[in-house]
C-alpha cells in the first residue's frame, strides 16, 4: 500500500495548508478531494494567486459578464468574484474547522496591499471583509509591516481570524506573536471569547536563501553556507515562539481558553533546482506548526517527503549558521527588510496587474 506522507504530518502536531486557490479548484472538486484524501486542513490566497487564476481560462468570465452588466466597477467585480470563491472554500472547510474546535479548517484572504502602510486603513478593511464573506472560519491576510502590527493587536481585539504575512525577520516574528498577545487581552477586557480567536505567523522560508545565495555566489569559501540560512531563520522562530507562548502572562491567556498563534511557514517550495524538492517541508516539522505548500510541494511531499520531528533539531546550529553569515558580511537584518519590501511591492504589482487585465476582460465581455 502506497503510503500518504502527507498525512504523516499530523502526527507530529504540524497541518498542511494548500498556498493556492482557483474557482477550477472548487468546481472540479479539486479542492474537496485534497480535504478528503491528503488532510489538507486549510486553504491560503494572495493576489498573486488571484492575479493568476482569474487571468487563466473562462470560469469566471460568465459572473464577470453578469456584474458588468449590472454596472459594476472592475473592483467590485474582482471583489465579488473573489469573495464567493473565498466563501465556497469556507464552506468546504468548514468541517474541518468544527472537528478542530477552530484550530484549523481555515481559509486566508488579503486585505488590499496597497493597505500595508495604513494602520487605520488595514483595520476597516479587515474588517468590512470579514463581515462581508460571514463565515467564521475566514482569516484576514495583514502584512507584517511596521502600521501593519498595530492592525493585528485591533483586529484581536475586535474578535477577527488574522493570519499574519510576509514575516522574513526574527525581531518582526516577535513583535508579531507580541502583537497577537496584546489583542488577546484587548479581547478578554472587552468580554470577548478568547477560544474562537485564531491566527497564524506566516514566516517565510525559501526567499531567505534566494536572496542570501545570491550574496554568496562567486565566493567559494562559503559555498557550505549556501540552501542553510532559510531553515536556519525559521528554526529560530519556532525557538521564539516557544518562549514567547510560556510563562505567566500567556498562561493566565491559556487558562481563559485562548489558544496559540502557530507559526506558518510559507514560500516552502524549492526555488533552487539543486535542493531537494522537500527541503524546507522536511525541515520544518513540528508541533503548533503549519506548512502552506504549493500545489508541486503538496504532490512532491505525498510521494516522498520524510515526515519526523525536525523543526527543534540543532537549533545551537542554526546560531551559528547565521553567525557565520554574519561573519562573512551577510546583514540579516538588510536582507530580510529588502525581502519585506519586496513581497509588499510584489503582491501590490500582482493586484494592479489583475485589476488591469480584468478590465481588459470585462471589455471583451460586454462590448459597447
């Protein structure tokens, strides 16, 4: 019998996420068939994903007809579209979401990028779109940037799912898990139910070794510190968070029901084709943990991944891994701020591409 490592994960405390989302995905019974038979326990979107599904073939384009027909502006349409996707997505994971006691089942949706540096911005449209999909299994996508950690703290506080994103440096994943506690009491000051409110620190994995190899090439003395700094920023983290989520102040949180804010590792596909396809999967496996992969790393993953307990292994080498970068000139700290301005400007390219071409689209669509 062909064994499943994917559902392996499980049994070391770690859930799997599928980083893509497609109105193909839902119609096909895609996404249902990954729910039932991988374990897949929750669902992540950004406006790249969006940018690429709705640009890609014609599903969509009888609902795009109809919302321009009835006067919709290009952002209306893109909203409505995308907010029936989310909520079908919900509604498939919603299961999930009620055998978990809202520990997983969730599906994740961006606020616009454009909002990563308006504190005040990011709360209202975290929580128009909350209200708007009405499903309480929805989690609302906030960038980890400066006006972006105050939003959390709010939003918690106001009794929203946040899933927190872009997170490259270890100083931000603290203030983020920091971010998360405050609101938490925000929330039971308020007389809120601490045990329906969930959220996940998106820590970013494989970009850190892009843009680090890129800073090694040419050096053949460092060659061994190549592939490393990645899991070695991630495996600290979780170090972070497992100090950060101990002791009186989160226990008094913990015994009012509230529950952890589990790191998330994100961007675990394999950009460099001499790394095995499943290195950062394999070497981030762990209790509290969640994995988003792509749809190459889930069937990767399934057919040959290594499912063990990795993510506290040699943690005094992943110091010295960075260490050693440092040594050889590699500022961590530039790195990962680069990174961070970097994914914001990403994702607000992939979202103004997406507004263009579905302008273009709703054109042909309804000529004249």
């Amino acid at each position: 019998m062909t064994v499943n490592h994917l559902r392996e994960l499980a049994k070391f405390g770690q859930s799997v996420w599928l980083d893509n989302i497609s109105r193909d995905l839902l119609q096909t019974g895609e996404l249902k068939r990954l729910i039932d038979e991988d374990g897949i326990t929750g669902v992540t979107s950004n406006p790249t994903i969006f940018e690429k599904a709705m640009s890609i073939g014609t599903r969509y384009d009888a609902d795009m007809g109809k919302l321009a027909a009835r006067g919709k502006s290009v952002s209306e349409i893109y909203e409505a579209l995308a907010l029936a996707d989310i909520a079908a997505a919900a509604d498939l994971l919603r299961p999930t979401y009620e055998l978990t006691t809202g520990v997983d089942g969730y599906i994740s949706l961006e606020v616009s990028p454009h909002l990563a540096h308006d504190t005040q911005g990011t709360v209202a449209e975290a929580k128009r779109l909350f209200a708007a999909v009405n499903r309480p299994n929805v989690m609302i996508k906030v960038p980890a940037t400066r006006e972006g950690i105050p939003a959390i703290s709010a939003l918690i506080g106001a009794g929203l799912n946040i899933n927190v994103t872009l997170i490259f440096a270890l100083n931000f994943y603290q203030d983020v898990a920091l971010a998360y506690i405050q609101g938490l009491e925000m929330l039971a000051g308020a007389g809120g139910d601490l045990a329906h409110a969930g959220s996940v620190a998106s820590f970013f994995v494989s970009r850190v070794d892009t843009a680090v190899d890129k800073l090694l090439a040419g050096r053949p003395e460092e060659e061994e510190l190549r592939g490393k700094a990645g899991i070695a920023n991630a495996r600290l983290a979780y170090a972070d968070f497992q100090q950060i989520f101990a002791g009186p102040r989160w226990e008094r949180l913990a015994a009012a029901g509230a529950r952890v804010q589990r790191p998330l590792f994100a961007s675990t596909s394999t950009k460099d084709p001499r790394y095995p396809d499943t290195l950062y999967a394999d070497g981030l496996i762990g209790p509290h943990t969640v994995d988003t992969m792509p749809p190459q790393t889930i069937e990767a993953f399934r057919d040959h991944g290594h499912a063990a307990l990795t993510i506290t292994q040699d943690v005094e080498g992943a110091r010295q891994t960075m260490e050693r970068l440092a040594a050889a000139g590699i500022d961590m700290s530039q790195v990962t701020q680069d990174l961070l301005d970097a994914g914001v400007k990403s994702f607000q390219d992939s979202f103004d591409k997406l507004m263009s071409g579905l302008e273009h689209k709703v054109a042909t669509l309804t000529p004249g």
